[in-house]
C-alpha cells in the first residue's frame, strides 16, 4: 500500500501484481456439483461360474466466475468472466469369470467381458466487461461483452477382452490376454485395434530337482505384450477428440451473414498408438525371504505415435495429426530387498533399486 491506504501500483497499467488487489479486489470463485452412481450386479451360474456386470454414472455441474473490480482492473473498468459446464460420464460393463481345478494340480480361469463408455461435454463461456460500481457483477451491470463460446464435446469406447490362467502344480504359470477396442477419435477405417499379450513363468524353486536350502525362491518370467493408447494430444479436456475428422469453423462474417470455412483436413487412416513389450526377468528368496528381490531385462517399442505434422502455408492447413512418431526404450534393472533385524516390536528392512535405460527416437 501507499502511505496514503491506497493501493501501490507494481505495474504502469493495472495493478495485478500487487498480491493485496489480487486479495481484495479479485473473487475466482468455483463452484461444482457432482452426482455418482453405480449398480453392479453378480449372478452365480454355477459353483465355478460368475456373472458380473456394472453400470456406473459421474455427472458433474461446474460453474466458474473470475471477477476483477475496476481498481484490479482499471484499463476495462472491471470484468466478469464466467463459465458454465456440465459432464456426463457413463460406464457399462460385464464379465463372465470361470474357475476350476482338475485333478488337484490344474488350476484353470476364463474370463471374457465387454465394456462401454460415453462421455458428454457442454462448456459454455462469456466475459463482460465495464461496471459503474462494485455491486453488480451480472451481465446486464456491463457495458460490453468482450467474448463468448460454446462447444459441446463428445466420445465413446467400445471394447471386448478376454484372458486365460493356467497354473500347473505352481510350477508352471501360463497366461493369455486379448483386447480389441473402439474409440470414435480414431478414423472410420481404423477405429479398433488389437491388443494381444502373453506371459509363462516357471517356479523353479517348487522342482524336485531343485535342493539348495537358503533359496526359499526361485522364479523366471518372460512376457509380450502390446498395449494401445487413444489419448491424441493429452489427458483430460485437453484430450483432441476429433483428431480423425474433417472440421468446419463458424467464424467471421461478410456483409453481416456469418460464414462456415474448412478448418481441419480430415485423416481416415489415423488410429492407435501400439506400444509393443518383451520382459524377461528372474524372482528370488533367501534364507526364508530375509533376502528378496528380481532382475529385469525389458525392450519395449513405441510406433504410431500420435503427432501434429505441419503443412505447407498454402494449403489452408497449418497441420495435420497422423500416426508418424516410434521410439525405443530399452535397459536392465535389479531390485533387492532385506530384512535386517525383525522381532515382534521391531524390524529394520533396506531395499536399494538400480537400473540402466536407453531411450532412442526412431
């Protein structure tokens, strides 16, 4: 503050950056209204054999308003920015899970489902601006209008997915996954995609062959896999769900008539980033697992990365998404962990991480 009481001012125009203005003449104020539900029903077709399913619902009210006084904001005579939201989520989902065990020594479980999701966005977005006093904040208080917007945002997924568990005498453990999703942000020839995995381990500890005493545990892991992302662009409302699609823009105006213009080419071929993995890795355990820890070998590719390719200026286009970018990741890490004094009213436990990574752009 001035000597005076008066507001110092940091800035030749404005005084935003007076921490005490921004306290006492500013008023962000977010209000949010969320709703959750969720029903998930199960039926036991047989001993062995399970039906589940869901139905969930996240609805969500967001109503923003960012008020500057005219001492905050001296330059438009006070503002008004103000935004309304609603989001609608919905999730569907059902598995039917078996379960058996032959002969005492296999252990045998199925698992297929499908699952469902919709989400719905309204936003809507004004500011105002000019008040002729610090009791009206409404619209109708302002002067003028210094933007408005409003967009409604949707996308759906769609997915069917299985796996199986083998495990013989616990020695042998072998498992199968498959998925094979849909999203709308993906183009009309290449929305779904196939996501296949696989995974043996063998126990080697549980070998009749097998004799050391101190080894309480030794088990070797190999596995594939590959995995499939949709997120074009970030995560959340920054998420681009119409990466695939040919847009037009309703902006500016000729002779009062508003126009309609291409804003984006479409790319029907756009589709998921893959992301391919092969792991091989050994479990231990010592002395009655006082020593415990695993070793990990790992390649894992990434293609089809989802980036903004630029055009040429006179093509209309300032870019383009396409499925353009791979790269290569790739190392060795050691885990081990000890137990160093254990009682029943102390332990003292230590565990020490390494690894080796090399990150390559294809």
């Amino acid at each position: 503050f001035n000597e005076d009481g008066s507001f110092y001012p940091f800035t030749s125009f404005g005084q935003s950056n007076n921490v005490a203005v921004v306290l006492e003449e500013t008023e962000p104020l977010l209000e949010q209204t969320k709703i959750i539900g969720n029903i998930s029903p199960s039926y036991e077709i047989a001993p062995w054999l399970r039906l589940d399913a869901q139905l969930g619902m996240d609805w969500q009210r967001i109503r923003e308003t960012d008020y500057e006084s005219p001492i905050a904001d001296p330059g438009g005579g006070g503002n008004n920015q103000v935004r309304n939201a609603t989001v609608t989520n919905m999730t569907t989902n059902a598995t039917l899970n078996a379960s058996r065990t032959f002969a005492d020594v296999h252990d045998v479980s199925v698992l297929v489902g499908s699952e469902y999701r919709r989400e719905f966005v309204v936003d809507d977005e004004f500011g105002v601006e000019g008040f002729n006093n610090p009791f009206f904040r409404v619209a109708d208080a302002a002067s003028s209008i210094s933007f408005f917007q409003g967009n409604n945002t949707e996308y759906r997924l769609l997915s069917g997915f299985g796996n199986i568990n083998y495990n013989y005498d616990n020695r042998y453990v072998v498992r199968l996954t498959g998925r094979y999703d849909g999203s709308s942000r993906f183009g009309s020839d290449t929305q779904f995609g196939f996501f296949p995995s696989a995974s043996v381990a063998w126990r080697i500890s549980n070998e009749e062959f097998f004799t050391p005493d101190f080894v309480n545990n030794l088990k070797f892991r190999a596995s594939f896999g590959v995995t499939g992302n949709s997120s074009i662009g970030g995560s959340g409302t920054a998420v681009n769900n119409f990466a695939a699609r040919g847009l037009y823009q309703v902006a500016g105006s000729y002779q009062g008539t508003v126009g309609v213009r291409p804003s984006q080419l479409a790319n029907p071929q756009l589709t998921w980033e893959e992301k391919s993995e092969v792991n091989l890795a050994l479990d231990y355990g010592l002395f009655n697992n006082r020593i415990t820890g695993s070793i990990d070998v790992y390649r894992a590719n990434s293609d089809e990365l989802l980036l903004n390719r630029p055009l040429p200026a006179n093509s209309g286009f300032g870019s383009i998404t396409q499925n353009l970018g791979e790269v290569r990741n790739q190392g060795i890490e050691f885990q081990v962990q000890t137990i160093n004094i254990q009682t029943d009213a102390f332990e003292w436990s230590t565990r020490f991480n390494a690894g080796i990574n090399q990150n390559e752009i294809l």
